[in-house]
C-alpha cells in the first residue's frame, strides 16, 4: 500500500505539468501590452470629464452662494468684503499649494518654474484684490502690505532673473507648458477675469450693483479655477503608441 502512495505521489507532478503545457496560451504576455495602453487612455479620459464636471460643479456652487448672499446683503460685494476677502483666501491657497507642489520631490526643472510662476502670479493677485492696510490699523497693516508688496516685487524680479537664462527651453516646450492641466485652468481663470472688466467699468447697462455682483462673482469664479489649478497636472508627457497585434 505505501509503495501504491508513493508511485501516486511521483506521478501527480508530470500530470500537473501535463495540464499547465494544455493550458499554455499561445500568446506572450507583452502581446497584451496594447490592450493595457488603452485601457489606461480610457481611464485617463474618464478621470478628466470628471474633473470637468467637479469644477463645473463648484463653479455652479459658488455662484449660487454668491448669489444667495448678494440676496440677502448687497454689500458683500464692496471693497474688503465678504466677496473680495474669500477671493484672497483662494488666491493666498494657491499661491501656497503651488509653492509646496514646485519643491515636491516629484516636481523638477521646468515643471518647478511653471508651479514657481503661478504662484508667484497667484500672490501678486491677492494684493491686488484686498487692500491689507483696510484690515485694521493703519500703521500696523500698512507695514505688513508694504513689506508683503516688496517681498513680492523681490520674489518676482528673481523669477525672471531666473527665467531670462532658461527662455530657449520654454520656447522649445511652450506647447506643452500651455496643454498642461495647471496652466490650462489658469488661463480659464484669467479669462473669468477678464470678463469682469466690463462690469468693473459699468459698460454694460444694468444695474450699479448687479454689476457689481457680477464683476465680484466672475473674480471669485477666477480664483477658485487658480486654486483647481493648484492641484491639477503639470506638463505632460509623451505615450508611445503600440499597434495593437491583430489575431
């Protein structure tokens, strides 16, 4: 009987063996590779109408918001307000995430200088839109804008500094430095900015403080796609293309 066990027990590796050589597809599994590249643009195009529809989203909320609370007191849209003081919450954001996102171990050459750029843009804007020595006293908030404006000034005559000595690379590049994602909605954002500058100046003829709202609304819009910005990709790079094998 144990000699029985034994011979079984001999024999079961070459069954197995036998069945794994059936089994064998006739395929290599880099013939495959294709098929996983298209799955991976599939996604790639799914994750990006999700993105779409977020921002569109938060867009809709916000104005919504804004709205609702113009309804309700329309004098969230004067200067340093609730409006104008939110902006510069998201202006200040962004400047932020992009500043840890440009010196992230992930970020590097010129994809630091884009994040570096944007955020440096980003901080220029919000003192643009919120009078800092409005805040409080004026002696002690005018020192911080003073000194917060020639840190600016600084920061930004050494970025161009920098970028004078790197201008063959970005024109080698611009293509893909105006299809990454970041500069996109920053783009799409300095676009909702521009189209507040006819309510700004009351060209349209509506209401003073519709217009107002409107122009306030449109900034506002501006500076949550400069935050969406902060978080969307850098420059993209290049896929290789494989023929998909025909059977």
């Amino acid at each position: 009987m144990k000699n029985l066990f034994k011979n079984s027990l001999a024999q079961m590796p070459l069954l197995h063996n036998s069945q794994s050589d059936q089994l064998r597809s006739p395929y290599h599994r880099t013939d495959f590779q294709p098929f996983s590249l298209e799955l991976m643009s599939y996604t790639h195009q799914i994750r990006v109408v999700a993105a779409v529809f977020f921002i569109v989203g938060l867009l809709a909320i916000s104005t919504t918001l804004s709205f609702e609370a113009w309804l309700l007191n329309p004098q969230v849209t004067a200067e340093n307000s609730l409006l104008e003081l939110i902006q510069g919450g998201f202006l200040v954001l962004t400047a932020l995430v992009q500043g840890a996102r440009a010196f992230s171990t992930h970020s590097a050459g010129l994809k630091r200088d884009i994040r570096l750029g944007l955020a440096l843009f980003a901080f220029a804007l919000f003192l643009r839109e919120v009078d800092i020595d409005k805040l409080g006293s004026r002696e002690t908030w005018g020192l911080i804008e003073t000194t917060l404006r020639a840190f600016a000034v600084l920061m930004i005559l050494g970025f161009a500094l920098h970028m004078s000595r790197r201008i063959k690379l970005v024109t080698r590049n611009i293509g893909k430095i105006l299809l990454s994602p970041t500069v996109l909605l920053s783009m799409l954002a300095c676009v909702f900015y521009a189209g507040g500058l006819p309510f700004d100046r009351e060209l349209v003829n509506i209401d003073k403080s519709l217009s107002k709202w409107f122009e306030e609304t449109l900034e506002l819009n501006a500076c949550l796609l400069f935050l969406c910005a902060s978080w969307a990709g850098n420059i993209k790079t290049e896929v290789v293309k494989i023929q998909a094998p025909s059977f």
